[in-house]
C-alpha cells in the first residue's frame, strides 16, 4: 500500500550506510584517543568453580608498561551489582564461578603489554564442584531466582482422560551474540571527579549506574555516550557494564584515559549467551489433535548470576502458547544456576525459547496422528471471539494469525509443495527433503512495565536544520533512520534537514535499554511528543504574526502554510520566530500506555499488542552425512505500517538467518571441567551468505496496528527470529521422512550435522547404519 505520508512509509536508506560502506563511521574504538591512553585487559579465571587460595601479582605489577592493576579489594564503592539482582562480583571476590571470570584487571601502555602482563599471575585454587549441566541443576535445585509457575483447570484429569496423550523432552542450545564490533569501553577522566565513558551498549543509562555505584559517585558525574554500535543483539544491553565499569575504576586509578576493547575469545569467554534450555512435556489431545491440556517443566540455564534471567524465563512463559489457544495448562519455569557465563539477553529475549516448545508438542502431534503439522496448527489457534485468553490472562484482541497463515499458504503454495517433497522423498533413498510452515504471535514490551518509557530532546536551528536527540542506541537497525523520518515528518521538512544525534546521557536521561523490540515504538514516540510541542508554540506564533488561525497552520513541503495568508519557507519561519523569542526547541517524554502485570503471579497485560507473523521453510538433508541447506524461505510478516520498508525488509532476513544460525549450526560446547571450547570464529559457526536460501521471498502483510503506536507501525527487531523454527522443523520433517514417518524424530537443536545422524538413528532412516549393520550380518556369516 502506498503511503499517506511525505517521508513516513517511504524507503529512505539507512542515516549511516554512506559511512559504513567507506569506512567512514565512528564506532567507539575510532574515537581519536586523548594523550597518555592506557589499555586494559583481564586476568581470567581456569577454573569453573573454585576458591582462589594464591593470586599473586607481583610479576604482574612489574611487567613492561604495566601502570595498574586492580582486584576486587580496590572498589572503591559497591563490589557487588547486577541488572535486576547485585549477586556479581566486579572482580572475582574470594571465589571464582565460571571458567573465563575476570579475577583482576591491567591498564598498561598498549593492548599487547597489558594481555601479556596478566598471563603472569600466580594462581592457585582449591576446587569446588561445578555444576555444568542444566538438568544437573534442575535436580539439585541450584537456582539464581525461585522458579514460577502459572497453572489453570484440571490438569490430571485432562492428561488422563486423553482421549491422546504423550510425553516427551528436548535440549536446545544457547547462541552467541557474535556482533562484529565486540566489547569495548573508553573511559577519560574528567575534572572535580568527573567520568566521560564512550561505551558500545545498548543500555548507556545503566553503564551510568554501575559505575556510579562502583566508583560511590553521584550520576552526575559520569557522563556515558553512544554514537553508535557495530551490532548488539542483546550482549551489550547489560553485559557492557564489565568493560565499563573496569575502565572506568582503571581510569580513576590512574588519572588518565584507559580503554578495554575485548579480544574476540575473551569476550566469549567472559560474556553470556542466549539461554540453552531443557523442556520436559506432557500433553493430552483430541482424535484430530486439538491440544486438551499440555504441562512444561522449562529448564532455564542462567550460568552463574540472576543478570537478567528473570525477565528472560518470563517471556519464555508468556510466549509457550505462541498462537494457540491452551485451556488447561501448567507451566513451570526452573532459573537454574550453573558454572558458567552468565546467560543474558539475546534477540527475542525468552520468546523462541517458549515458542519453540509448543510447536514441537504441535509437531509431536501431527506426528503421532499421521496430520499435517499446518492442519493441527490452525486448528489450535487463538479464536476470534471466544479461545482467546493467554495463560497470563491478557486478552487477544488484535488476532489475525488466521489470514496472515492463510494467505502464506496460498502464496508459498505449501499444499502443491508438499505434495512434490513427498514425491521427491518417494524417488530418494539418500536425499530427502523437509517443509514446514510454522507461526509466530510475538508480544511487544519490555515485560518489566517501568522500562516501557523514553525521553527524546529536538532543536530547531535558525536555519531549519534539525537535530534530535533520544534515549535509543543505534546498532545498526536504523532506530535514528526511523525517528528522524518520524521528525521530519511532523515538521513537513525534507528528510537531509533532520540528523540523530549520538545517545548520551546528560541529554536524555534515565533511558530504557534499546532492546524488546521497543526502540522505535518509544523514542519515535517521544521524539513526535518534543515536536508537537515546538509546533504548537510556532503555530499560535504564525496565527498571531499573519492572522490566520492556529488550527489553520500546516507544515508541509518545506514550508509554513498559514490558511490563505502566507506561505513561508520553513528556514525563514523559524528565523522570524526565533527573532521574536518563540523557543525553536523542546523535550518530549512517552510512556507505553495499557500495560501491567504482577511479576508474582505473571498475569495482566504484559504487552501493548501482538506482531503476527509466519514462515515457510524447505530444506534438503544428506541422510549419509547429516548436512541440511535450506531450499527456499517464504515470510509473511505483519509490520503494521512500515516507517520505513527498506529497512524494516532487511531486519526480517536478518533476523530470520541468525534465527537459522541458532537452531542449526551454531553450537556452544563446554569441556567437563567447564572451559568453552567454542569460543573463536575458528570453532564457532555463524551463517555467512552461502546459507541464504536461493528462493527467499519476504512480504509485508496489510494491517494497521489497532493500537496507538508511532503512525501504526510495528516492531521488526526480534519477532523474525523465532520464524527460523520453520527451518528446524523442515529438517525434522525430512528426517521423519527418512524413517518412512513411523516413529516420532527424536531431535535436539542446534541440528548439526551430528544431531541430525542421531535423529535419522532414532527413526531408523540412517543409511549410513543400516549400510554398517548389513557389514556386520555378512562379516558374522563369513
């Protein structure tokens, strides 16, 4: 649909891409360094759980070039913090808890003298048993957080009255956040106490709190500032502050600028991933498989500390139902503790974490009942009118899975598809392909409602440029692209007269983490709020000034339209209103409106509404090696009205291609005495361009948002991902293939190569072993 709007809706490209693309764009690590910069870097602990018996330093200290070296007896304020729980130590305090824990830090002349100075300390530790394992912990009952759990009807009575039941499990992996630009942290002394950290984080305000606290320093005195970030994705909205706040005390310690930049295997070592998890399921259903009740145990594994694990093991609840309706459930969420890194945010946030379990119980379903995945999935989903009440008790109001997955179906032609792969499988004993079409209802906050809240600040200059600052990061998705459009807009100008500012916090203060899909929702909202406020003020300037009436004022087309008294260029107008003292410049505030919810119970209205969404995956596998490509994507994603397409397009394929990273090759893999062997690009795989699908179609589906959000648009940061389950269940629907659909695939994720194998072993479709066993039968008979 063609948009209503001059600047809104239309493709603009990207306010940074003409930088990227010449190297030009400033990320933390290019700002020209004040003299006499030191450079940090962290001692790491080889342990997973131990208590530190010797740390001496003293080779350390009188290393080349050393200046400082700092251990947790020298925070000078809190030694403890955390996101929402002050259970992580700055600097290993007594006790170290996962292999990779930064136990002591060093600020010297140059990168390469400080990582070569830590590598002398002398440690030594006593070893205590480290609990590596999720289901270890969940059997201990080691938790970061008390478990929660939300439960309605007649549970036993449902499981056993069937007239279907089954039980089942599965492990799916963590991910890394792998942004290209990694940790880094510049912090530059200032006068009468003053802090000025240049950060790469998502979340600037918080960078401000934790080095308040650590340094016992009012905010005020620590200015933090983002221009941009090379890619965050969740690992830099709390996970910075280690960077941030070390510099930060470094930098107080010396009295000079010190920077942190993380070496690509530190920052695995020391930062958490995306939550690996554990379901255990027992789901009761009708002859054409309607679910009648369904109960999850979710083991959550959370590593050493709470960081943000609550909220995470929140939206993997609030999202178990993704787009069915469930009548009688029971949910239980285990925060389970273990030797590790941290687990933190990750795009999505809990979502395919719980998305992901109920459509594995749907393809169970289909399964065992010889259905068509798609014909059980329609057949649960949220009703219109009636069925249409989340487990969290928040009200569907805005559903429209139905004809989004109905005009996906049409477009992918998933039925005449379906038909080829089944006839390709019939002609192919080796290759055998997989297709699923899989959908996705995605819930748009922050779960936490205090966050749901941002600041924005416009100037007007006397030349009718514009510049506007917000509490957002950008991190390349185009958040300053999108709101600048939004106030150029409002203000009638031209696109190139409006520029983003970088985040900082003596601008905007007591931001909101740039994260839960929020970013343009609420500083676009905030930053139309300022605008309005300078339009009303020069509107009833030029009803006064020309005599027209206010109501009659328009800025449209680079102009000033005062009814039929005067037109006025806008660089003119606000030249004459600046000349009689109209203020050119304003703050705005937003606050995400209808949202609440009880974090005991985890009922309410968690989110201000839904993103509909719904992906068509096919995929071939090599039954002999285990090896999968994926064929061809469709994705139907419900946008709203898009700000602007261009952008909004390559965040649905990105996101669905490291989505498809996540559950099919990018593993994470721990020795047994808890140090991550994965944790290089060398033994780390991310997708590259190869993986792309060569038929990858992307359409927006035509729908206003029924809520009050910025010109009806809707977020695209995280709902694309969890769409990359229709490429896992592709591949477990060959491998179901492969045993002849007989027995339930048995398939954990990421499907590697090696998981596949053990999937196609499960089902009695490896080649490979039937081929071995046929060797053995013949070797036996001589």
């Amino acid at each position: 649909m063609k948009s209503k709007y001059r600047t809104v809706g239309t493709v603009a490209p990207h306010e940074s891409a003409h930088l990227h693309v010449s190297g030009r764009a400033q990320y933390t690590d290019d700002i020209p360094e004040w003299q006499g910069t030191l450079y940090g870097a962290f001692g790491l602990s080889e342990r997973a759980h131990a208590r530190i018996t010797k740390l001496d330093l003293s080779k350390v200290r009188s290393a080349p070039g050393v200046v400082a070296v700092i251990t947790a007896e020298d925070v000078p304020g809190d030694k403890y913090i955390g996101a929402a729980k002050a259970d992580e130590p700055v600097l290993a305090d007594g006790v170290v808890e996962y292999y990779g824990q930064p136990m002591f830090a060093v600020a010297a002349t140059s990168y390469d003298l400080a990582r070569r100075a830590v590598k002398l300390a002398e440690v030594e530790y006593e070893d205590l048993h480290p609990v590596l394992d999720v289901q270890e912990g969940a059997e201990k009952e080691s938790y970061v957080l008390p478990p929660v759990r939300i439960a309605q009807g007649d549970m036993e009575g449902k499981l056993n009255a069937g007239p279907h039941r089954h039980q089942g499990s599965f492990y799916c992996g963590g991910q890394e956040q792998f942004y290209l630009e990694g940790q880094v942290s510049y912090a530059v002394p200032g006068e009468d106490g003053e802090m000025q950290l240049f950060a790469s984080t998502q979340h600037p305000t918080e960078m401000q709190l934790m080095i308040s606290h650590v340094l016992h320093q009012p905010s005020h005195t620590i200015k933090v500032q983002c221009r941009r970030m090379g890619g965050g994705f969740g690992g830099k909205e709390t996970q910075s502050w280690q960077f941030a706040v070390n510099a930060a005390m470094l930098a107080q310690k010396t009295g000079r600028p010190v920077k942190i930049r993380a070496d690509r295997d530190d920052d695995f070592m020391i930062t958490g991933k995306r939550h690996d998890f554990r379901v255990e399921y027992d789901v009761a259903y009708t002859d054409d498989g309607q679910i009648t009740a369904v109960k999850f145990v979710q083991q959550l594994r959370c590593g050493y500390s709470a960081d943000l694990s609550g909220a995470v093991a929140d939206r993997q609840v609030f999202h178990s139902d993704n787009a069915y309706y469930l009548d009688t459930f029971d949910i239980l969420s285990l925060r389970v503790k273990t030797n590790s890194q941290s687990n933190t945010a990750f795009r999505g946030f809990g979502g395919p974490q719980g998305i992901m379990a109920i459509e594995y119980v749907i393809e169970d379903i289909a399964a065992k009942l010889g259905r068509d995945p798609l014909d059980v999935r329609k057949l649960n989903f949220y009703g219109r009118t009636d069925r249409n009440i989340t487990p969290y008790q928040m009200k569907v109001e805005d559903n429209v899975i139905h004809e989004l997955v109905d005009q996906l179906e049409k477009t992918s032609q998933y039925r005449e598809r379906r038909k080829e792969v089944d006839a390709f499988n019939a002609n192919n004993r080796v290759l055998k392909k997989g297709l699923s079409l899989v959908p996705v209802k995605f819930g748009i906050s922050f779960t936490l409602t205090q966050l749901n809240q941002a600041g924005a600040l416009v100037h007007v200059y006397t030349d009718g440029s514009v510049l506007v600052n917000h509490g957002g990061t950008e991190m390349g998705q185009g958040l300053n692209t999108k709101v600048a459009q939004v106030v150029a807009e409002e203000l009638g100008v031209d696109l190139k007269h409006v520029r983003s500012s970088a985040t900082d916090t003596s601008k905007v203060p007591n931001t909101s983490a740039t994260a839960a899909s929020t970013g343009t929702d609420l500083n676009g909202k905030a930053a139309q709020v300022a605008v309005r406020k300078i339009k009303a003020a020069l509107a009833d300037f030029a009803a006064d000034h020309y005599g027209c009436d206010a109501a009659e004022v328009a800025f449209v087309d680079n102009h000033v339209e005062c009814g039929d008294k005067a037109r006025v260029p806008f660089a003119k107008f606000v030249q004459t209103a600046h000349a009689n003292r109209i203020p050119l410049w304003s703050s705005g505030f937003y606050r995400t409106p209808k949202i609440h919810y009880d974090t005991e119970t985890l009922t309410g209205r968690p989110f201000y509404y839904f993103v509909y969404a719904a992906a068509c995956a096919e995929v071939i596998i090599d039954t002999l090696t285990g090896e999968n490509r994926l064929v061809r994507a469709d994705i139907l994603y419900d946008a709203g009205r898009p700000i602007n397409p261009a952008v909004d397009l390559g965040q649905v394929e990105g996101g669905f291609i490291q989505g498809m990273g996540w559950l099919t090759a990018e593993e994470l893999w721990w020795n047994d005495k808890g140090r991550l062997m994965t944790h290089a690009p060398s033994t780390y795989k991310i997708p590259s361009v190869s993986d792309c699908p060569a038929q990858f179609n992307v359409a927006f589906f035509e729908n206003n948002n029924r809520e009050d959000s910025i010109y009806q648009s809707k977020a695209m940061g995280e709902p694309p991902l969890p769409l990359a389950l229709s490429v896992f269940f592709a591949i477990r629907d060959a491998v179901h293939a492969a045993g002849d659909r007989k027995a339930v695939p048995l398939m954990d994720a990421p499907a590697t190569a090696e998981c596949v194998l053990k999937a196609l072993e499960s089902v009695g479709g490896c080649p490979a072993s039937q081929l071995g066993q046929a060797v053995e039968v013949a070797a036996d008979h001589g």
